[in-house]
C-alpha cells in the first residue's frame, strides 16, 4: 500500500509542476504580448514623430529660402534702422550739449576783398576760425552774424558762414545782413 501512497505523491507534484510551468509559460506569453503592443505603440509614434519632422525640415528650407531672398531687405532695413538710432542719438546728445551751453551771438563783417573784420582786427578766414570761433565754441553755442557792404560778393559771405559752421553741430537763424554793422 505503500507503493500506491508514493504515485499519488509524485502525481500530485507532477500536477502542482505542470501547474506552475502552464503560469509561467502564460506569462512569459502575456509579458511578450504586451511587450509587442508597447513596441507596435513606440512604432506608431516615432512615425508620427518623423512626419511631424519632414513637415518641419520642409518648412525650415522653405523659410531658410525666405530669409536668403530677402536678406537683402532685411540688411538694408537693419541698416537703416541703425541709422535713425544713431541719429537720435545724436541729436539728444546734441540737446543736451545745447542746454548746458550758453549762447552767443557773433557779430562780424565781411569787407569787399574777403577778410573777416572782428573787433577792430582783420582776419582772414582759417585765422578767425581757430583764434576766435574755436575758443568760443569751448564753452558757448555760436550764433553768427555776418554784415557786408553792398558791393561785397554774397557768395563771400555765404561760404565763409558756411566754412564756421560745417561739423559744428550748430545752426543758425540770423540771415547775413548786406548794411555795416554799426
């Protein structure tokens, strides 16, 4: 009876092995499934992913050609835009140096053979210029006055105002005045 006692056992354990080996084989099968669903999935996305990038490498050449055709434009605008920056600048800077200077008047006469008469000495123009007009603009904003004779050229008195004011930054709102300064 012993003999009967011991294949009921070994039946048992064969059963309780064929058991065990069935759960592990299904889920090493489920793991696989859900493995090749996860794989499936990763593919569906990096499809979509790689669409996604030819549409966005399409639209990078298209604005990349964009850019090369109107690089130009946008080089010129740029340009010009730093220009007007600079320009602004320039007159603030300029307004700022206009307030804190004082203004004088300069009055001077033009006679008939091109000298500078100032007062009471006869200077030609390059003379007057360092002499007298750079030591002023020192320290003040000019506003010059020219006086002629009649009978001296306006072209004299126009180019040398023109001469004292050029790089100056300075403007003037007196008109040379063809009568003597008297």
């Amino acid at each position: 009876m012993q003999l009967i006692n011991s294949e009921k056992r070994t039946q048992v354990s064969l059963f309780s092995f064929i058991d065990l080996l069935f759960l592990l084989v299904a889920f090493l099968v489920l793991v696989i499934f859900f493995m090749q669903i996860r794989k499936s999935a990763a593919e569906v996305e990096l499809e979509k992913v790689q669409q996604k990038l030819s549409v966005v490498e399409e639209k990078k050449s298209a604005i990349e050609d964009t850019l090369t055709r109107f690089a130009p434009v946008i080089e010129q605008f740029t340009i010009q835009k730093k220009k007007e920056i600079e320009k602004r600048q320039a007159m603030a800077a300029r307004e700022i140096r206009k307030r804190r200077r004082t203004t004088v008047k300069l009055n001077y006469n033009v006679d008939a053979v091109g000298k500078i008469i100032y007062g009471g000495k006869s200077y030609t123009l390059e003379r007057f210029k360092s002499e007298v007009v750079e030591k002023l603009r020192k320290e003040h904003w000019i506003a010059f006055r020219a006086y002629a004779e009649p009978e001296t050229p306006f072209g004299t008195v126009v180019n040398f105002r023109a001469a004292l004011l050029s790089g100056s930054g300075e403007f003037d709102t007196y008109w040379d005045n063809l009568t003597s300064n008297k």
